[in-house]
C-alpha cells in the first residue's frame, strides 16, 4: 500500500474511478495521504442494485440522501463522468436533486439508466426539464427507460454532445425528437432504441456531423401501426439497423461515405437501403429479399467482408446478387441468428461464375453449417469457382446428429485453389 500512496494523485484518482463507489470512500482510512482523495474522483457511478447487494433491506429514499450527500461532500472542480442505475420506482425529484449539485461542475458524460421489470413496460421517470440547459459541457449522454418532457421555457441545446444514446424513451412527439436531434449540431453517434409506448411514429435523424447511427426496435407493436426511420445523415460512415417491427426507412440525399453496415429487418424495404451501401467495405446483412432485388443496380466495389444470415428463406437469393455485385470481395460469412421458417429456398447454380470467385474470394466461413442439400450445392459452387480460396470454415450446428458424416462428404469436393484447405471448428 505504501507503494501505490506515492503514485501521484491523478494516477490514483483514475484508479479509485474504476472502483465501486462504496469502496472508494472507504479508502479514507487508509492513511492521511488518502484522506480525501476520495473527495476528488472525477467519475462517479451510483448504481442502485450493487448497493442493493450489500444491504437488501436499503430503501429508495436511504439511498438518494447517500447520494444526494455524496455529490455534496463532492469537492473536484469537474465532473468527468456522472452515471445513475436505478429502479423504475424512482421519484424524478431526486433525479433533479442529484444533478443540481453537478450542474456546475462542467459535466461531461451522463448516464442515467432506469431498469424495468419487463421490456414492455412504459418508461415512467421524468426527467428535469431543465437538462440541456444545466449541462451545456456534455458530451456523452446515455439515456435508458425515461420520460422527455418537453420545455417551451428551456430551449434544447447541447452544443458540445458527441454521443448520444436513447434506450426505450418515452417523447412527447415527432417533434420533439426533431427538435432534440437538431440541438445537437456536432453529434457524430447516436444509438436508438425504439419500444412500443415511445409515442413516435416517424423517428427523423437529420444531422449533418453524423458518423455512426445505431436503429433498433424491441417488444411488439399493434397490427397496423405505423413507424419508420427518415435517415439525412450525408457524414455518415456506420449504419446499423435492428428493425423487427413492420415498418419502412428512408434515406435522404447524398448518403454515399457509409463504410460498415448491418441490416436486419422484417420487411423488404432494403431495395433503397442497399443503393446507400456501395460505398461499403464490410456488410452484415439478414432481411427478406423481395423481387425488385435483381433490378438494384448497385455495384460493391469497395466491399471485402460479407456476412449474410441464412435464417430467411430466400437467402441464396441474396447471397447470389451480392457474389455477383462484389467483384473484390475477400471474406464471405454465412451464419444463422434465428431458426424464422421451415420453408428451404432452392438453389439453382448460376449461368456464370461471379467474378469474387474467380478473382479475389480467400475465405469461407460457415457457423451453424446444417449440410443439407442446398447448403452442400452453395459450398461445393464456391469450392468449384473460388480460385483463390485458401480456407474454408465449417462450424457444424452443435444439434445436428450427423456431423461427422456431414463433414467427411465436403472433402470429396472438388477444388480449383490447390492451397485451399477445409477447416472444420
């Protein structure tokens, strides 16, 4: 111990920042030279459940007069990092009370977290309305399971907000998500996560500094109820989009810097989505292929690494419009993140050989791999026309009874890369 006391106190106070809050006070007792550098830690988490772990009987209000104290004893002249998990019993006055005390401590990163009892449960802590004005220094902002209220009086501004997280919110509008997103104009990551009682029909993201957008969707939505994305984001190099609810997604303008992308929806909306993607040198991509696919005119020639999940039924479909527009494709993925039908597409070898096969393609990779007939035709293709494949990876599904035989009939097939070699995983 008393070589770590003559570490100099910036070194331990970002020691002490990793630490539990409750430990973190108790260094106090250690000696005179840890007296009060517990006072001085500039990141602080108070999470509700892991106090929760050292006294079972601790209430809602013990344990904001402990923080409430706390942030007062509170002596650093800033505040790197402030982060709240909580209960959805919370009284939002505590919340006011908490970054009251902060509000002049030149904040930037806060994360306030409210853990439902279910994913379907209506957000119902309120937070201050006053929170932009408070907090003009923020630059990470993560939001879980909380009420917005709109302010007419406190006009919305975060003008140094890099990161923005908004999990399963409650809005008090369309317009109001505008309004918010337009508050943020250097904003380069947001991450959304809608839920069914989100009171937003058409989330709009139009922000000119954008560069990673993360759109998800979680519990179920009413038969015929209508929401979607509208996407302007011209920066934008990061695209992930997680949308099982039947909705739509449009995109804006000039969208053509995107890099990586993963796309996983329900509903054919994908033909506009993959004209955005061009420029893209990795892809993940699961989705229902409608007819229009083959008259997406889009070439891939900056594509590398492909992933396509083989959960939907028509995914050869997909996996053979995109081996035929990636000419410098180098590493292909097939995996499976659902079982969603029992219906098998049909494969049907193609009239000529994409030119990734023929030219570029080193690696095959195959997780969940079932063997059966349309999956030995789409391995045995590539292994036929991939003349510069060096690896194959097969992971057999851990269920399946004949893994052994199903293996031993892929090294019978015929080969054109003399150093291609089967690995089995």
């Amino acid at each position: 111990m008393d070589r770590i006391s003559q570490l100099p106190d910036e070194l331990l106070l970002r020691i002490l920042s990793l630490m539990p809050l409750q430990d973190v006070a108790d260094t106090m007792l250690l000696s005179k030279r840890w007296q009060f550098l517990w006072l001085m830690v500039p990141a602080l988490t108070f999470d509700y459940f892991d106090y929760k772990l050292f006294d079972e009987e601790l209430s809602n209000k013990e344990f904001s007069l402990y923080v409430e104290r706390y942030l007062f004893l509170h002596e650093a002249p800033a505040i790197d990092a402030l982060r709240f998990k909580l209960c959805e019993s919370w009284a939002s006055g505590d919340i006011q009370v908490w970054l009251k005390a902060a509000e002049k401590r030149s904040l930037r990163e806060l994360v306030i977290k409210i853990c439902a009892s279910t994913r379907t449960e209506s957000p119902v802590v309120e937070l201050p309305r006053s929170l932009s004005r408070c907090f003009k220094t923020l630059v990470t902002l993560e939001l879980r399971n909380t009420v917005l209220v709109d302010d007419v009086a406190s006009p919305v501004f975060f003008p140094s907000l890099k990161k923005l997280s908004l999990e399963s919110m409650k809005y008090p509008g369309d317009a109001f998500v505008a309004k918010l997103l337009s508050s943020c104009p250097d904003l380069e990551d947001l991450v959304v996560e809608l839920c069914p009682s989100d009171n937003v029909s058409i989330f709009s993201v139009s922000l000119l500094n954008l560069k990673s957008l993360v759109l998800e969707t979680s519990g179920d939505i009413s038969e015929g109820e209508a929401h979607g994305f509208v996407i302007d984001a011209p920066s934008l190099e990061y695209l992930k989009i997680d949308d099982n609810w039947d909705g739509f997604c449009v995109l804006e303008n000039n969208i053509n810097k995107i890099v990586k992308a993963s796309i996983s929806t329900v509903r054919p909306y994908t033909e506009q989505l993959i004209c955005y993607l061009s420029s893209a040198k990795r892809l993940d991509l699961c989705f229902e292929v409608s007819k229009n696919l083959c008259h997406v005119g889009s070439v891939f020639h900056h594509l590398k690494h492909l992933q396509i999940c083989t959960c939907e039924t028509e995914w050869l479909s997909l996996l053979m419009h995109m081996l035929n527009n990636s000419p410098n494709l180098r590493y292909l993925k097939l995996h499976m993140r659902c079982i969603k039908s029992e219906l098998r597409p049909s494969w049907s070898e193609a009239s000529s050989v994409p030119e990734c096969l023929l030219n570029s393609l080193e690696t095959l990779e195959w997780d969940d791999y079932e063997g059966k007939k349309e999956d030995k035709e789409v391995v045995a293709f590539i292994l036929k026309n991939g003349f510069c494949l060096e690896k194959v990876i097969i992971k057999p599904i851990p269920t399946s009874r004949k893994k052994r035989k199903m293996l031993k009939e892929l090294t019978f097939f015929t080969r054109s890369s003399p150093t291609c070699r089967i690995v089995y995983d």
